[in-house]
C-alpha cells in the first residue's frame, strides 16, 4: 500500500476560459499523481509492452553434482520460478555425455560447481562453457561454490524447507515431509546435494539475482526430470547433421548479442511451426531429447497420424487457433503473487484458462484414437473452468486496461460498488469547489487546483503570483498555508476540510478493497496450479506434434514401424534437408540386420552422394526416434540408445586441435561409448594425415568394432581407401556398397543410386576440373599421378637384396 501513498487527484479551475485538456485528468508518467481518468496519445504502449514481456529471455540458474560416476543435478528458472531436479543418473568419464545432454536441454545463464569437484568433470564442464563459444567469453558463468554448501544434512534441510503453492493445507510438518518426498527422492545423493546448493546460492544472491531487495526467491513448482530414456547423441553429430544451425546476425552491432542469431538450414527449422511460445520452446527439448521409450514413440505417431488425416483438417486448425493464446503462466503466477501483475496479464491467465479448457473439449471427439489426446480429454478441466468464469464475472479487463490496474466490474461487491460511485462524482464535486473557492480568492490569483493526497486530504493549489514570496505573503485569508511545490502553493480551504468530511480517503479504500478481491482470486488460482501446470504442459507437447504432422503431411513422410529388435529397414529413404533444396532426388534403400549385416563400407567417386546417403540414414533414425514420420516409402527402425558420428571435423582454435585430432577425438568417442544398439556413421576418417598411416588407423579401429561380432552395432562407413579389404577381418556383417556412375565422353556422370561392390575409380581429377580448377594444373597432374603410378610398379617388381 505505500505505493497508494503517493497519489493525488487534481483537477485544475482557471478565471478565462480553458479548453478541455487543460483540466488535468490525466496520471503523469512519474507515478506521483492518480487522476480520475486519462487518456494516452498512443494507445499501441500496452501491445509494445505486452509483446516485450511475451519476448522476455527466460534465465535458468544450472546445478551439477558429480561423484563417483554419478550425476545430480537442479535448475532454477529466475522469470517463472520454475525448480526442477535430476534424477541421479550414471554418467562416465571422461565424456559425460550426459551433462552435455541436460547443459543442451537447459541452455543455463549460470552453472554452479563444487570448487572441489573432479578435475575430469570440472575440465569437462569448462571445455563445454568456453571452447563452443564464438565470443570467447563462454555462453554462461560458472559459478565455484565452498565443500560446505554441499554438505548432505544441511542440503536435506533447505529441500525440507521449500514452501510450494501445491503443497496439502493445513498439515503437519511429518505430512509436509512426506509431500517433500513424493517429489525428491532421498536416496539419489547427487541430486540432494545439487537442489540443497542451489537453494543456498538463491537464498544468499536472491537481492543480486532479481534486483529486489525486500523480496525471497518464489517456488511455484518442483517437478523431476530423467535423461534415463535419452538417445544419447554428442554436439558434433548434432552439428553434423544439421538438426540445428545457428546463424549470427549479420549486423556487427548485433552479432554475438544473446538472442540475436537465428535459426538457418535445419531440422530445427523445418518443425519451427508451432502456434504457442510454450510450444516453440518444447519444440527444441523435443528435438533436443529423443527417446527410445517405445510407448511414448507410438502415442506421438498416433497424434501426428490423426492430425495428417484429411477428415481431421478442422479440428487440428480450432485447436492451433486456441495454441496461440496459452502462455507460460508461471511468470504471470510470480508477479500475482507479489501483487505486482499488470491487467495485461491478468488477460494472458484469463486466455490460457479459457483456450485451455476449449482445446480439451475439442480433444474430446478424438480421445478414442489416440493415448494421448484421450489424456487431454479426460483431465479435471473443471478447475480451470471455474478459475475462468471466476476471473470474467469479477475482472473488467477493458477499465483495468484504461486505468492500469487490476479493477473490479460492477455488481461483485456492494461495498466497493457504492465507494465508485462516490468516486465518481468526486471529480465533479472537485470542480465546483475550486470554482467556489477561486471567487473566495484575491483577484492577483489567476488559477487554482483542487487536489487530493492520502494522508493530507484535499488540498487546493494556488500557482505562485510572484517571485521570491516571502512567507508573510504566501499567507491567504481563511486558507491555512500547508507547503510550497515549485511554483505551486497548497492550502487547506474550508471547501476542503468539508470534501474532507464528505468523502474521505475514497481512492486508497477502492484500491485496497480491490487488492482484497485480487489476492483471494490468486489464491484460488494457485490452489490449482498442478492441474494448470499439467494442461498446459500437454498444450505444449500437442503444439508440438501438430507442428511435425504439417510438416510429415507437407512432405508426404511415412510412418515408421518402430521394433526393439536389431535392425534398420529403409526403402526409397530421402534426406529431409535435400529435398527441400533438390528437385530430382534420388531415393535409395538401407538395411542393416543380421542377415544383410552390420557394418556397411561405401566406397565411390568424389562427389557421388556417399555423404549425404549415410546423413540420410542418420536422420530417418534420430526423427523415429522423436516421434516423427520419416521420408521414405517404408521403414522399420530398431530402438538404437547411441547415435554418434565422425562427420563433422571443423578446425577449433579455442580447443587447441587441429582438424585431425577433432576426427581422433570423435573416433575415440566412438569405441568407448557406442553399444551394441548404436547407429555410427563414419565419414573418410584418416584423411587428415599420410595415406598409409591413415589406413592402419581406420582399419584397426573398424577391426575393433567387427571383432564383436552380433554385438557390433549398425556402422555405415566412407571411404577413397579402395584397398581397405585387405586390412580388415573377413566376417558375414561386413558389406560392401558403391554408387553407380557411367562415362560419357571421358567424364564421370553420377546416378546416386546405391549398388552392392565396390569402387575402383575416384575420379578425383575429373571432379576438379568441373569444380573450376583450370585445366593447365588438371594436366600437370595427371603427368605427376601417372609418374607416381609407375614409381609405384617399379618398387613392386624390384629384385630384393641378395642373400
């Protein structure tokens, strides 16, 4: 209420006529005057000012705890006040793929460490903040905190004090405990210590962090999250094949600006069609974690079928309409909460409530052909029904919009209804009095106000008639001299002391009673905050979902059968990227079992589609795995829990590593975390080194992989080393693939079609010629290759030394 002390209401009486808008009826931008009503020049600030907070960057604070090869972590969203905790997974050193999974997901401003932790882990997580960064200032903080905030006891009992919204009412402190304990698993110590350490920093920094002093940190969830269904896949594949592609802003200005890159050529592109913020930012954790859980996989393809039937049209296109309006509400949650929500969000819950509640009425008709939108259908919508009828028959959203406040409508409470209309009338009754009292004034005295200060009452305002009054002077007959504010002198007149008595303090009474209403209004809203959380988090993931059945029906995608036994069945598979780009492009079919083996060695010309086909591949397996359809005619897909890559190899200055050991690194990968259920897909690996030498690696690391037998997983392999046969174990998994091309006058023509064998030709000079090198050093070329060609002979049939 201290901000309600600082209003005033004036209306201003001059002796020569005034147009209207001299009478100031208006609040001026400083906060310290209230008038009746006010009208703006611009009336685009509120939607400025809505679509800014709609915009707003979302800052999440990272907590990690790893010990004995055991990750735990927490995270905090500071505009939301959105807790979430870990389950304690296994994660190995020294690559801990799954921090890298969660530091994608959360994409944190700050992480928090203990100053303790392993070397190995801590290089990790800095190799991750610093060396991806194209500023070089690392993409967040990191954060050291003492051994002492992570000791367990004290850990158990920050979580224990946690105050949730959703938490029983009226119970005791053992069944608050044991409310404590249905979201935090006691026994996963890493996550213990990681949500206690969080807790602690946000109390201590809480004033720094928010930039309020008098205020504590607002939990209005805790819910878990797992990473135990993740495909684990590492940043260079994700790089590799293009599932997001960040693109700076090419203004230098902007360039590096946080938020300021957009999205380019990308998988991530291509599904952006979501009609809701929230399920834009679902859209990224989606292609962020896919999962080898086979029932969540198939209750999404149900959804994305049903939405791509032609019938279905109508339905997908009411509901997308609904999307638009639900919003994140936990930040709107936050600021009611604090009794600081502006009428703009009180409209953006009101909305999310209604077109909630709507799309669960719509889901209704569908609920027997999918899981899912069975789910939506069927949830306890009634709450949320009546937290929207509740908001409309009380909140007058157009007046809250015009005065700027939460305001009431008429007819809800008789009490504040008669203190409006005695409002009302107080501008009139403002006007005649300092009518009456500008007669009652000298004649020096031009013009005066009328106005009204909580604490002081009605005051009238006489603008100074001189310079350098002296205080004799100021004084008026039958007026008591209160202050001087500029050039303004304020009285208290006897019309005053009788508005006084009249009317009171009318506005700071309206307002408070008002505030009363609005905190009973939030506190039913947060009673229900887990069934809202619930629904628009299914909203969310059905946003979604529609969004990947425009794009599978805009593509003409196919639905995959998806199977946990071993095994990739592709016929006609096309790349989701190239066609978007190529007009005839050439599908082709893979298989990966048992029968027709594991491992597949392509082999071909430059430029004959070796790279795209295994990208392809690549691609069709990680969409099955997100609940997409695949371009292809047909396609059966295994469960795989690994995909890695050898395909990108960038040069990283901030690494220290040149291309080749970018590629010995990512191979390295490759034989210590791939499993017997993995997709590898190598790209010319060797080539960043001597022929020979580059060989027996690749030979030995593919020797590696094929000595395991059934348990080899599915490989698809590049290579211009035609000789590679010679140097592996001869085994049924291994076969060997090529592209077809024919010769016309002297010159290669690709046909992009996979065929069994392989390539005795690259046709290296060929292609440099059609790629612009001119022809002089084409020639020169040939004559040193053939010159090598008969070098080469020549060591072959030389006699050895004589014994």
């Amino acid at each position: 209420m201290n901000e309600i002390s600082s209003d005033k209401t004036s209306v201003k009486v001059s002796r020569y006529p005034v147009s209207s808008n001299c009478i100031n009826t208006g609040s001026n931008e400083s906060g310290n005057q209230f008038v009746i009503t006010k009208c703006r020049r611009n009336e685009n600030e509120n939607v400025n000012q809505e679509t800014s907070d709609e915009t707003e960057h979302e800052e999440r604070l990272l907590s990690v705890y790893c010990r004995s090869g055991r990750l735990g972590a927490a995270h905090y969203t500071l505009q939301t006040g959105e807790l979430f905790v870990l389950e304690e997974i296994v994660d190995r050193p020294p690559e801990f793929q799954m921090f890298l999974n969660l530091f994608r997901q959360v994409e944190p401003a700050k992480i928090l460490l203990e100053g303790k932790s392993q070397s190995a882990f801590l290089q990790t997580v800095k190799t991750t903040v610093f060396d991806h960064d194209a500023n070089g200032q690392g993409s967040c903080k990191l954060i050291l905190l003492s051994a002492r905030e992570y000791s367990f006891e004290a850990c158990k009992r920050r979580i224990y004090s946690l105050s949730l919204p959703n938490e029983p009412a009226d119970c005791t402190e053992d069944e608050r405990m044991l409310f404590i304990r249905t979201v935090v698993d006691f026994t996963h110590t890493q996550s213990v210590h990681a949500l206690g350490a969080l807790l602690r920093y946000l109390d201590l920094n809480w004033s720094t962090l928010s930039m309020e002093l008098h205020s504590k940190p607002q939990f209005l969830s805790l819910r878990k999250i797992s990473l135990a269904d993740i495909v684990t896949i590492d940043e260079d594949t994700y790089r590799g094949l293009q599932v997001f592609s960040s693109v700076s802003h090419p203004s230098n200005f902007k360039k590096g600006v946080q938020g300021s890159n957009k999205e380019g050529l990308s998988l991530y592109h291509i599904f952006s069609k979501c009609s809701s913020k929230v399920g834009q930012s679902r859209m990224r954790v989606f292609l962020q974690h896919p999962t080898k859980d086979l029932s969540v996989l198939r209750r999404r393809q149900d959804v994305v079928a049903f939405f791509m039937r032609p019938q279905n049209e109508t339905t997908m296109k009411n509901i997308c309409s609904s999307l638009r309006f639900i919003k994140n509400i936990n930040g709107i949650l936050t600021k009611m909460k604090a009794l600081s929500a502006k009428p703009y969000q009180w409209k953006s819950l009101y909305n999310t409530l209604y077109n909630a509640v709507l799309i669960c009425e719509i889901c209704e008709g569908a609920g027997n052909t999918s899981e899912f939108l069975h789910q939506l259908a069927t949830c306890d919508n009634n709450k949320l029904y009546e937290m929207a009828l509740y908001m409309n028959r009380i909140i007058d959203f157009d007046l809250s919009k015009s005065e700027g406040k939460f305001t009431v409508k008429a007819g809800v409470d008789p009490d504040l209804d008669i203190k409006k209309q005695t409002m009302a009338s107080l501008h009139g009754l403002m006007s005649e009095t300092a009518k009456v009292e500008l007669e009652r004034l000298p004649p020096f005295v031009e013009e005066c106000t009328m106005l009204y200060m909580p604490h002081l009452g009605y005051l009238l305002g006489v603008k100074a008639w001189d310079d350098y009054l002296t205080m004799e002077q100021k004084q008026l007959p039958n007026m008591k001299f209160m202050f001087q504010n500029n050039d303004y002198i304020h009285y208290k007149s006897k019309g005053c002391e009788e508005l006084d008595v009249l009317i009171g303090d009318t506005y700071p009474e309206i307002v408070a009673h008002e505030t009363r209403i609005m905190m009973r209004l939030t506190s039913i809203v947060l009673d229900n905050l887990c069934t809202l959380a619930d629904v628009i988090d299914k909203c969310a993931e059905l946003d979604c979902l529609i969004a990947i059945s425009k794009v599978c029906k805009e593509l003409n995608f196919v639905r995959p059968t998806l199977t946990e036994e071993k095994v990739i069945s592709i016929k006609q598979g096309r790349h989701p990227l190239h066609i978007l780009n190529c007009e005839n492009f050439v599908p082709n079919d893979t298989e990966s079992s048992q029968e027709a083996g594991y491992v597949k060695i392509l082999t071909g010309p430059n430029s004959s589609g070796k790279s795209v086909y295994m990208k392809q591949i690549a691609l069709i397996v990680y969409l099955a795995h997100i609940g997409s359809f695949v371009p292809a005619a047909e396609a059966t897909i295994g469960l795989i829990s690994r995909l890695h890559s050898r395909l990108h190899s960038a040069e990283c200055v901030a690494a220290h590593m040149s291309a080749f050991l970018v590629d010995l690194r990512q191979m390295a990968l490759v034989l210590q975390e791939s499993t017997s259920n993995s997709l590898i897909i190598i790209d010319e690996f060797g080539k960043g080194t001597s022929e020979v030498d580059g060989l027996a690696l690749l030979s030995a690391c593919l020797n590696t992989l094929l000595f395991q037998g059934e348990n080899c997983p599915h490989v698809f392999l590049s290579t211009h080393f035609l000789n590679i046969k010679q140097y592996i174990v001869k085994t049924p998994i291994v076969r060997f693939l090529s592209f077809e091309h024919m010769v016309e006058d002297g010159e290669p023509v690709f046909l992009f079609r996979v065929r069994e064998g392989s390539s005795e030709n690259s046709f290296v000079l060929q292609v440099a010629a059609a790629s612009g090198i001119q022809q002089r050093l084409v020639e020169r070329a040939k004559t040193v290759l053939a010159s090598l060609m008969v070098r080469t002979q020549e060591s072959f049939i030389k006699p050895g030394p004589k014994v």
